[in-house]
C-alpha cells in the first residue's frame, strides 16, 4: 500500500482538462536511452551506489518498481535533471554531473523526487510549446506541473528544511560553504519582486522562479501530509494551499496574460458586434445607443473616427478585415471561450429588430472570419 495518495496531493490547477489542450504521445523512453548510454554513465551500485539507493528509496515511496527506472549522470556544469515515462512504463532519469557536484544525498534526494513526480503525473505527455509560442494556458499549465513535482519531492526527502535548501542552492550556484540557509529570507524576495514591473518573459517560462515555488511549498508543509511533520501550524487544507499559490502565480505571473487575453477578447467582440451592426452598410444612432450598453465612451468615439473615414461602400469589407484580424490575435492566446463570445455576442442582437438577420449574416461570416 502507498505511504501517499499522490492523486490527491497533486496541485489542483496542474489540470490539462482545464485548458482544452490536446495532449501528446511522449517522447519514447527509449530513445532518450539510448542517447545517455552513448554519452553517460549508468546510476548502479557498481558505479554509484550511494545514488541508486536514494533512486530506489524515491521509487518505493512513490510506488514505482525499481526496475522499470533506468537512470544516468551525464557530463555537464548546467544544473539540471529530467526524467521520462514512456507508455509501456520505461522511466529514463538522467542527472547533470554537475548537479550532483552542487547537492548533498539528501538535497538530491528532493531532485530525484521531483523528477519521478513529473514522470508519475505523465508530465511529458503535455503539449511542448513551439517557438515564440504565446500559448498562455500551456505555459501556465507547465508551472502547475511543476508545482505538483515539487511535491513528490518533498514527500521524498520527507524534510522541508531539505527542500528548501536545494532550491536555494539551485537559485544560487552555491554550495553550504558559501551560504547561510535562511529560508524566510530567501522567499521574502517576493516583497523585492513586488514593486517592480511585471516581466513579461515570465509568461513564458515553463517553470515559476524559484522563489515562488519555495513559498509555495512553505504553504505545502504546513498541511498533514508529512506524518513526521510536527509543526504546529500544520492543519491547512490542500484547497486552502492551492488557494494560496494560484494567487501568488496570477500576481507574480499570470496576471500579465490574463489581462492580455481580456484584451484580444474584448476587441473580438467589438469588431464582431461592429461587424453585425453594419449588416445593412449603416450604424444608426440607434445601434450607436444600443452599443453603449456594452463598451465605454472611449471606445465609441474611436470607433466612430475610425468609421467616418471609410466609404460606406467599402465598411463592410474594412470590417470584416478587423474580425478576421482580432480573431487572428485572440486564438494566439487562448481559443476555449471562442463558442461562448460568438454566442454572448448573438445574444446581444436579441432586441434590435432584424436580429435574425444580423445573425444569419454573420453566420454566414464566421467561416471567413475564422480561417483567414
């Protein structure tokens, strides 16, 4: 029987079902083999036994049989690890030599947990972004996963202490002859982060920093899943937890694109409505009153001088450009609340008195609109 239920202490927000995204076959494990075989070296216990223990100990707290875990040091000063679960359940571990140089057996031992975290939530299953993608729901998603690693690591290491000082370690470069381990010290640059500008990279980092995952999992610690975790204050719920770090996330990170993504919703809906109002070539004082119930008078007089220096003859053509363009910009971001704009939009025709065919001509439309 499992020590944890590992389903239950996954973050709640690492959720691919969220996001409407389609997920991919992994990378075969086997492929991966291959490639640290040629240029690694095997984690035994002929050649590294002190580190195949620990890689057992992980596995057995997770549930995963030994045998199935194949795992690598490869030459390297980047401080890195991966891990990969193929289908038929082959795990591939690998370890840069020189993260192994920077973390003592117990630090690594939060590593090598976090990375069989990623292979036990399926984690390369996901979706890898392309370049220059500005898929904010696939990068948000990746920072979740990480979250949800961070976890099995520390239910491996079974020592907050332990965890924390890996990712100090890892934020510096520096090992304990250099450092003084003051965790608050080290999550309170988030009061630093806080009064500066919103870094729009960010955004696009498939990992939170460091700093934000180390408070995040503070918030982890104080619940009940560690059964030698005798800190007093040891009673938040998961939720609560959850709670916490999305909060953090979205101020820290997500914001940014949240606010993005209003934005190219809010400028589909306008050109749409637009587009509706002028079915008839015409943008009556009427429509003119109507539309007011939905955007501000900033927005109105703009697109008034924008209207007023189009022919009538040509305005639907201009505007049908504009859909197509503001469409262009919103699936960019995020495509899942496509179906219910085009509808809420629908409905806002409901009381204008050729609402029928408005909505048959802009049906008629879409097609353009969403291929173009």
């Amino acid at each position: 029987m499992l020590k944890y239920k590992l389903d239950t202490i996954r973050y709640s927000y690492d959720n691919p079902s969220n996001f409407q995204l389609h997920i991919n076959n992994p990378i075969h494990s086997q492929i991966a083999k291959r490639s640290y075989i040629t240029n690694g070296l095997s984690i035994s216990k002929d050649l590294l036994p002190d580190i195949k223990k620990i890689i057992d100990e992980c596995c057995n707290i997770t549930g995963i049989e030994n045998d199935f875990v194949s795992s690598y040091v490869y030459s390297s000063e980047e401080l890195n690890a991966s891990c990969i679960f193929s289908g038929d359940r082959d795990c591939v571990l690998a370890i840069s030599s020189g993260l192994i140089k920077l973390l003592d057996l117990d630090e690594l031992k939060f590593i090598i947990g976090h990375e069989i975290g990623h292979a036990i939530y399926r984690h390369n299953f996901y979706p890898t972004p392309n370049k220059n993608s500005t898929e904010f729901d696939l990068f948000k998603l990746l920072r979740a996963a990480e979250i949800s690693a961070d976890r099995i690591g520390y239910i491996c290491c079974e020592s907050e202490e332990v965890a924390l000082r890996s990712m100090i370690k890892l934020s510096s470069g520096l090992d304990e002859k250099y450092l003084n381990f003051n965790f608050q010290s080290f999550v309170n640059q988030t009061k630093e982060l806080s009064v500066l500008p919103v870094e729009r990279e960010l955004v696009f980092s498939t990992h939170p920093p460091l700093i934000l995952r180390a408070r995040a999992l503070m918030w982890f610690s104080m619940t009940k899943v560690l059964q030698n975790n005798k800190t007093q204050n040891n009673n938040m719920t998961y939720k609560k937890v959850d709670d916490l770090i999305y909060e953090d996330l979205s101020k820290f990170i997500d914001n940014i694109a949240d606010l993005e993504l209003e934005k190219a919703i809010n400028n589909f809906r306008l050109w749409l409505f637009v587009f509706g109002c002028a079915s008839d070539k015409k943008f009556t004082l009427e429509e003119q009153s109507k539309f007011k119930k939905h955007f501000d008078k900033e927005t109105i007089t703009k697109l008034l001088n924008y209207l007023s220096n189009i022919d009538s003859e040509e305005i639907l053509n201009h505007l049908k450009i504009k859909c197509s363009e503001s469409y262009d910009q919103l699936i960019i971001y995020n495509n899942s609340n496509l179906n219910s704009i085009i509808s809420e939009v629908f409905k806002w025709f409901e009381d204008f008195q050729d609402s029928k065919l408005i909505k048959k001509f802009l049906e008629n439309e879409l097609d353009f609109i969403t291929t173009n």
